[in-house]
C-alpha cells in the first residue's frame, strides 16, 4: 500500500501547493508565470489522480475521493 499512500500525499502536497497559487493569482491575476505554473500544478495533479486510481485499481482497493478503502476492510451488499 505504499505507492498509494506515496501517491496520496504527493496528491495532497499539490492541492495544497494549488489553493496557494489561487490566493497568489488573485493577488496578481495579470502575472503569467504563476498562471503557467498553475496550469503545470493542474497537469501533475491529474496525473497523480490517474497514477493513484491505477495503483488502487491494481491493488483492488476502492476509491472515495482521496480516501480509500482495502477491499477486505469494505461492507458486504
């Protein structure tokens, strides 16, 4: 499970790295360098979203937002 927490936290830094350069842009919306590097930042979240839910898929875990839940820990139907 350890490539899907690594994944999860480098998830979660990028978030976080995105909702400051949100309150920067807002700040300086005429500046391209930090419209450049939030459009980079959106890159690497979406594949870090894709790598994540390929990583779960394979470990046969289900995703709920960034929170997961091992297959053997989920509620029988």
């Amino acid at each position: 499970m350890s490539v899907a927490v690594h994944l999860q936290e480098q998830l979660q830094k990028t978030d976080d790295l995105i909702a400051s350069l949100h309150r920067e842009i807002a700040a300086d919306p005429d500046s391209l360098s930090l419209q450049v590097t939030l459009v980079s930042l959106e890159k690497r979240h979406r594949k870090l979203e894709k790598e994540l839910l390929s990583e779960l898929k394979y470990q046969h875990v289900e995703s709920f937002g960034h929170r997961t839940i091992a297959e053997e820990e989920q509620p029988l139907s």
